[in-house]
C-alpha cells in the first residue's frame, strides 16, 4: 500500500506555475523539483519569450530572475502587470547584498516589498515551501 503524499503535494494539483531564468540548468532543476511536487510548471530562459507567451489568469505564481538578457526581471514584472494586474509575482536573486543593491539602482522598484524575494541557492523543498506560502497569501 502506497503511503499518503505529504504536505507539500496535497494542495498542489493544478496549480501553475511559471519560471523564467536565463540559465537552463536553474530551469532544469526547478522545474523537476515543481513537478515532482504536482505543480504544472512553465518555464523559459528567455524573458521576452516568456512575455510574448504569457497569459492573464493562467497562473498561481510567476517567479523571475532578475538578471537576464534583453529583459531584466524587473521589466518583465511591470510588462506582465499591465497584462495580469493581480499575477503573484516573486524574484529570485542571489543574495540580499544584490536585492539591496538591485532596488537602489532600479529606483522605480525600490517600493517591491523584500517578500517578494526567494534568495538562491535554495532547495526544492524549501522553493516549494516559498511558492506554497506565496500561493496561499491574500
């Protein structure tokens, strides 16, 4: 008899979610990790791929890197704003020293509440513990 999932699968099914990094090994792993744990997941190494592909009300997270080509992960947030006012958006960034300096050079973002910030690297079950928090808050 197969034993019962654990916390972290039992609110999962049919939740979304989407991962845009520039680096196809993060992609690669998160994106195994998110399924394992029964979360459908998108994921793109391109940004503007993914702006291009995104879809109002699809999904339950959105999560950014913030250092990508052509887009950085704060522009991409505001673009997909416009599209999706109310997507949960979150970041992931390399470590506070970065979310400090990130918000002080992008000074129209400097309001983004740390929150909104999952610093790497991270484990897949402490990521899905951040998306599971991030999913369930009002």
């Amino acid at each position: 008899m197969a034993s019962p999932p654990s916390s972290n699968y039992s609110n999962n099914n049919n939740k979304r979610i989407l991962l845009v990094d520039d680096e196809r090994d993060v992609c690669f792993t998160f994106k195994e990790g998110l399924e394992d744990s029964r979360f459908i997941t998108d994921t793109y190494i391109n940004p503007v791929s993914a702006l291009n592909n995104f879809k109002p009300h699809i999904y339950d997270l959105v999560i950014l890197d913030i250092k990508m080509p052509a887009m950085n992960g704060f522009e991409l947030y505001k673009e997909i704003k416009k599209i999706d006012p109310n997507t949960k958006i979150c970041f992931l960034t390399a470590g506070e020293e970065y979310y400090e300096e990130l918000r002080e050079e992008e000074e129209e973002y400097c309001d983004l509440d740390k929150s909104l910030f999952i610093q790497k690297p991270i484990s897949n079950e402490e990521i899905i513990r951040e998306i599971n928090k991030r999913i369930n808050s009002s």
